[in-house]
C-alpha cells in the first residue's frame, strides 16, 4: 500500500530541491529521516516535514490499526516539479531593468510499505513474504492450500 504526500509552492528554486531529493530518492524512511535531520539546508527541512507527513498519510489510511515501523517503509517516488514563478524587475545601470525571477516548485512523495499487510495477502490468494539480510532484499512466494 502506498501514500502520497504533496508540497506545492514553495519558494525556493526547483534544482536546489532536487540536490537534497537526489539523495534520499529510493532510502528507507528511517535512513532518508536521518540524512535529513543532518543535512544543512534549507530544503531538507521541507523535505523532513514532508516525509513526516507522508508516514502519516500511510499509518491514517489503516486507520491507524498498524505502526509505520513495522512494514519496512521507503520512498517510491520522489519529484519536483516547477511552479509558478514571481517575476520582479531591478534597476539596471544606463536607465535599463533587469528581470527577476523568483522560483518556485512543487514536490510529490510516495511512500510504500516493502512487507505486505494481511489484507493485501488474502487479495492475491498468495502470500508473499520478504526476509531480509542486511541491505539484499529476497521476495519469495508460497502458494496457499
């Protein structure tokens, strides 16, 4: 299962955004939480905070029947995309202006749990199960009698 979580309009441009989403694209959300927690930019704060919500999207849409921790959440997809741009004109020498443009962007985050839930198991007629060892990720399936 997967949720999603939605940034619009932010003031800031969209390639410093994607510097910071770059490296937590494709993480587990613990480890995506940590690089951002430490990383000194103003766009790992919107991100944190997006991610945050993101969990709290997946954990809501189980009615909060099942915690975050135990599925083994990471990030699907992660993008920014431009927005509407503030365009301003400064004085230039010689009487002329020069133009300025104030960036936006817009960021889409999905999260999806790695080990299946119940329901999604009595959906297929087959289980699925993932065991892990370390960072190899193994997905194995057992047909049901």
């Amino acid at each position: 299962m997967e949720a999603v979580a939605k940034l619009k309009n932010v003031p800031m441009s969209p390639r410093k955004m994607r510097l910071i989403a770059n490296m937590v694209r494709g993480k587990k959300v613990d480890e995506a939480l940590n690089i951002l927690r430490f990383t000194k930019n103003e766009a790992a704060e919107w991100l944190e905070k997006l991610l945050l919500s993101a969990i709290a999207n997946w954990e809501y849409k189980l009615d909060g029947m099942e915690s975050a921790d135990d599925y083994n959440l990471y990030i699907k997809t992660l993008f920014v995309d431009g927005g509407p741009m503030l365009k301003r004109f400064r004085p230039a020498p010689q009487g002329r202006a020069q133009r300025i443009r104030k960036r936006r962007n817009h960021v889409t985050l999905i999260v999806e749990n790695r080990i299946l839930l119940d329901r999604d198991t009595t959906e297929k007629g087959e289980e699925e199960y993932i065991s892990q060892e370390g960072d190899d990720v193994e997905i194995e399936e057992i047909a049901t009698e």
